[in-house]
C-alpha cells in the first residue's frame, strides 16, 4: 500500500532530452527512464543504463542451434540411412562436412532470432494481454519523455524536482501517482 510519486518531462527534440538528461544527472537528480520513438545515442551512460546481455544470450542459442544442427544431420545422414548418392557414399561425417554447411548455417541462425526473440519478451515482460507502462501513446510516434521517480531522488522534494523541470527545456510536466494496490489510490 505505498503511494509512488512519478514525474514526466515531455520534450520535442532528443537533443534537448539529451542535454537536460545530461544536466539534471550532473546535479545529482536520477533520471529513472526515458521514453522514445527511436534510440537516443549516447543516453544510456547518462542515465546509468547496463549493457546488455543479449549478446552472451544470442551466442548459446547458435551454439545450441549449430550443435544441434550437425547432430540431426550425422544422425540423419551418417548414422541411421546413411546414402550413395552419386557415387559418393555418406559413411564418414568428416568427409561430409561441407554439405553440411548451408543447413547448418541456417538452423544456427534460425534458433539464434528465435531465442533471442523469446528472451527479449520475456527480459521486458511485454507478454500478449499484458498493458504497456507507456506515460503517453505520442512517445511512440514524435515525443520524448523523461521519467523520474521521487522515491528514487530521496535528497529532492517533489517541489525543487517541478522547479527544476520547469526552468528546463521541457515542452510539458506531468505528475502521476502509481499505486502497488489499487485499493492504496482509493483511500
């Protein structure tokens, strides 16, 4: 039953977001999120957001994707009907090895995006049914917005964060109370 105090910044321009990013973290303001129709480059460390793992993620699916690729095909070829096709008996894998590589490429491949496909959805939670955490649907078209939390800032008030917003380039300030119960808002 804990009240959550949220404010949003909305901008016009991602250079000024940068910029006024840049300016409130150097004051010692935590900037929580930002909410853009296209990635804002060099944002990231202003805001203290991690690499991201995906990559060591998309390595173990090829590998899972590559191993069992060249499984299916000695299992397939070699192993349980192994052919003479052109007069070139598939008995030894080794010697079969470059045919083998277009398929093997390919189902790589196919597991890596479908793997990181399924990690992705799951890492962001955006599941089918499940409702967007978007402050305003024009973010995803031409807006920018700027999230900061007020329990994340415990060294300002909500008044000196709206003074600070306010003297900064921002097009729009809105203030939202989020609730973890719905029964919290209502009393």
């Amino acid at each position: 039953m804990k009240k959550e105090t949220i404010i949003y910044a909305f901008y016009n321009d991602d250079d000024v977001l940068l910029k006024d990013a840049q300016a409130f973290v150097s004051q010692g303001l935590w900037v929580s999120d930002v909410f853009s129709p296209f990635p804002i480059h060099g944002l990231d460390p202003i805001i203290g957001v991690k690499e991201s793992k995906l990559g060591y993620a998309a390595f173990a699916y090829g590998l899972i994707g590559l191993t069992l690729a060249l499984l299916g095909m000695w299992y397939f070829m070699i192993h349980d009907w192994p052919m003479n096709i052109g007069g070139k008996p598939n008995f030894e894998f080794v010697y079969n090895l470059p045919a083998f590589v277009p398929v093997a490429f390919e189902f790589t491949v196919l597991c890596t995006a479908h793997g990181l496909a399924f990690t992705y959805f799951c890492a962001n939670g955006t599941f089918p049914g499940v409702k967007a955490d978007n402050p305003d649907p024009r973010t995803t078209d031409d807006l920018f917005a700027m999230e900061i939390k007020l329990e994340d800032n415990p060294n300002f008030s909500l008044d000196q964060i709206k003074s600070m917003l306010s003297k900064s380039n921002a097009s729009e300030i809105r203030e939202k109370q989020n609730c973890e119960t719905d029964t919290c808002c209502n009393k």
